[in-house]
C-alpha cells in the first residue's frame, strides 16, 4: 500500500466547508462521508478529512481543545500546482467562494513562486509552483 497522508481539519459548517474545496479542485469521496465529515481528495495519497466540531473532537485528547484557525495558525498547508496562473487560479477560486486569498504577501523567488489563502474557518494554504531546473540552477550557483 502506498503511504498516505490525511489532513484532519475541524470546520464549522461541513456541506459548506465542502463546497468551497470542491470549487478549489478537490474531489469528494462520497465512500467516506456523511453529515459529520468529508472525505476530500487532491491526489491518490493525500486527502483533507473535514471533520464537523463534535466529530473531530471525539479524536482529541481528553480536555484538548479545538483552536480558532482565525486567530492562531498550527500548520500551513502546501499544495503543488504546475504553473503560476494555476497558483493565481485557486488562490482567486478560494477568494469567490468564501476564503481570504492573500493572507500574506505572494512570494516569487524566481523559481518557486506561491500565494496564500485561508478557507472559510481559517485554515492557511499556501499554494506553489517551482521549476525545479530554475531552482537547481540557483541553488547550484550558491557558494557553499
């Protein structure tokens, strides 16, 4: 079996918080959700679990808390894309149904370029590409 990866995010509206990572390209394994959750896809090895506050909680620890992602960040999530129009693409995406994009200046370093946005209950995306011959060629040309 292929390693995985589930990112397991609690959200305050699930059908809502659905909708908006459809409109951003993830794709609904219907398998796997109901009422409480929703299994989202980006590719055969990484899915987002939203997870509806009372499902989610039922993971934690006993008297852990779930964190207001609007006001303190845990993680930033990095996702890949091919080209910087498709780095604007969902970032503008995010923005038309219902996240913030922008959440910090956009980067270009040259090779790699990314943006930032948060979804509806505040949790940061930072969508990238990187031409990896660019980079290889910076980073070749530092001085060790």
């Amino acid at each position: 079996m292929a390693k995985m990866i589930f990112v397991n995010l609690p959200v305050a509206d699930v059908a809502g918080a659905t909708a908006f990572y459809e409109a951003i390209g993830f794709i609904k394994n219907e398998m796997f959700s109901n009422e409480n959750a929703s299994a989202m896809g980006w590719s055969d090895e990484i899915s987002v679990m939203l997870l509806a506050h009372d499902f989610f909680r039922g993971f934690l620890p006993e008297g852990h808390a779930i964190g207001d992602a609007h006001r303190a960040a845990q993680t930033l999530i990095c996702l890949s894309f091919d080209s910087r129009e498709a780095v604007d693409a969902v970032t503008e995406a995010a923005a038309a149904n219902g996240g913030t994009a922008d959440v910090r200046a956009a980067q270009d370093m040259g090779f790699m370029y990314s943006r930032a946005f948060a979804d509806p209950d505040g949790h940061i995306y930072e969508p990238m590409f990187m031409d990896m011959a660019a980079a290889q060629t910076a980073f070749a040309a530092e001085p060790a």
